[in-house]
C-alpha cells in the first residue's frame, strides 16, 4: 500500500518511545508532477482524518484507545517548496482536529 491506495491504511502501530498511535502513509512518489501529487496526498490524509474522526481506527485498532494520534508521512524524497506549504497548513488543521502530523524522508 502506498499514497496512491488513497482509502487504504498503510501501517499503523503503538510508538515505543512515547505511546502514540502512529498511522503510516508510505509516499515513494518523487515530484516531477508536483500538482498530481500534492492531491494525492490531500485525499490520503483526508482519508486518514475520515479514519480517525468517524472512530473506526478503534474497531480496527482497539489499542488506539485513549491514546494520541499521529500521521507520519515516511516520503522517499524531499519535499518541494510548495509541498512544505502545504504541509503546515495541514499540520495546523490537524493539530485543531486534536492530532499530531510529521514527516520522515527516508530516502532511498
């Protein structure tokens, strides 16, 4: 599962470090179609929001449960500019709604 299965979970699990639920999404996409995939990864994190808000991350991950929640974007390439921008705007509506939004690069 990557960015591109929109409605798909690519992983999730429990942090060890500090509890957090961590919810995954797998972007390998370079951005040499910067727009394409800039909506691509507005309706993965919309969908994960979908995923959290509607409570169905607790019927598929009941140890979610009072836990916070964390979507970390793992990116095998570095964000352009306008994807930066794009992410603090998501980053703060996703701290209102009450989680959290990181990235990782990864590389190759």
């Amino acid at each position: 599962m990557s960015i591109i299965d929109k409605d798909k979970i690519d992983s999730i699990g429990i942090n060890k470090e500090n509890g957090n639920v961590m919810i995954g999404i797998s972007d390998h996409l370079d951005w040499s179609n910067e727009y394409e995939h800039l909506i691509m990864l507005q309706d993965k994190i919309n969908s994960y929001l979908n995923f959290i808000e509607s409570g169905e991350i607790y019927e598929s991950y009941p140890k979610a449960k009072d836990k916070n929640i964390e979507i970390i974007i793992y990116t095998k390439y570095d964000f352009t500019e306008k994807a930066e921008e794009f992410l603090n705007v998501a980053y703060k509506s996703i701290v209102e709604a009450g989680f959290n939004l990181s990235c990782e690069v990864i590389g190759e």
